[in-house]
C-alpha cells in the first residue's frame, strides 16, 4: 500500500468520525467507519473509543475475513456490515454506520422515510428502506439488511440507526448528513399538515434520475 495514500485515507476518516460527533450523528462510542483501501484491505474504526476523540493511528486494517492486520484493540463489533458491502459492491469504498437521532426515531415509530418526497434525495441518494430489527453486533445485522445492500446507498437499521455508503468517505457522510437534515423536512412537513408528506409523481422522479 503507498504510505502517502495510507495516510489521506486514515486522515479523511478522522475528519468523518469528528464530523459524526459534532453533528450529533453519533454519541459516546456509538456507530464505526470504514473504508476500502486498494489493495482490497479495510481500515474500521476501533471498538469502545468515542468518535470525537479518535486518533489516526488507533485505526485498523482488516483483510476481507475481518482479521487485523495492523493495529492493536478490537475492531468495531460491526465490522461485519462493513465487510458484507464491500463484498457485494465493488462500487463502494466507504461507510458509515452512525445513530442519527431523527433517522433512528422514525424507525422506532414505523414511519417510512419517504425520499421521492424531496427532489435532492431522490437524486442522490435514492430509495431507503428499513432493515427489519436484528440484534447489534452480530451476522443477524449482516442477514436483514443484505437484502437491501445492492440497489441502495443508505439503509436504515430499526432500532439501530442508519448506514450509508459512497464511492468515498467524503460521500457516505454527507449521504447520511443529507438525510438526517430531510428527515427534519418531513417531520415539519407532517406536524404542519397533519399528514405524511407523499412522494413526487412517478415522472417528476423518471426525471431527476435522467439529470443525475
């Protein structure tokens, strides 16, 4: 691996993981991020350590089996998320697993997030479903939302949050920023209305796609 990319690679997602913590994306020790490196290595961050507090050389490097090849403590108990995209997409480079406060909530209450509502989502990040509840940390995570891996930037996780990807880390995060901030949007748009704001026609959205 060269040691000039190594390190923009680790530098850039320090810069996500602090991002996360002042956005008030994740708290204390929650969520992890990842990025594939080109020799096909991983970097995670590491278990029990808050993201505002993370240091570059805390970072490890896994190989595709989620082994360490470099670093010391445990990689994040969700490494296998991570490891199950970069399986199936080849696209993806990065991503974030964080618990984004209005995201998570309308999992909690059932409420679809509807994305054709609003053109810039639409365009950017698409559809995003909601993976049934599994228990954190475990291959059940990897089982309810493989369906949804391939097709979709961003999944939410009920009760657990929400994971974006990109071809970056620059853009798995701001996926998430974009929708935890349209997550707000269609909150107000329903307090204001009394009802659940509805998606563009089908050829408004057949539109937005043809621009992207």
């Amino acid at each position: 691996m060269n040691g000039s990319s190594d390190g923009a690679l680790r530098d850039s997602l320090i810069l996500v993981c602090r991002q996360l913590y002042r956005k008030g994306l994740v708290a204390a020790t929650d969520g992890n991020v990842s990025c594939r490196c080109e020799d096909g290595t991983v970097f995670i961050t590491p278990s029990g350590i808050p993201k505002g507090e993370l240091e570059a050389d805390q970072l490890l490097s896994l190989d595709d089996q989620g082994r360490v090849l470099d670093g010391t403590g445990l990689p994040s108990s969700e490494f296998r998320m991570h490891l199950a995209v970069y399986e199936r997409r080849p696209d993806v480079r990065a991503v974030v697993h964080a618990h984004p406060p209005l995201l998570t909530a309308f999992t909690l209450a059932g409420v679809p997030f509807t994305s054709e509502a609003l053109p810039e989502v639409w365009m950017n990040v698409g559809a995003v479903p909601t993976a049934p509840y599994a228990t954190p940390s475990t291959a059940e995570v990897v089982a309810v939302m493989a369906p949804y891996i391939e097709g979709h930037q961003a999944i939410l996780l009920e009760r657990h949050g929400s994971l974006t990807m990109g071809k970056d880390l620059q853009q798995a995060y701001l996926r998430l920023e974009k929708l935890e901030h349209a997550a707000f949007t269609l909150l107000y748009s329903r307090i204001l209305s009394g009802q659940q704001p509805g998606p563009l026609p089908p050829e408004a959205l057949a539109k937005l796609v043809a621009l992207h």
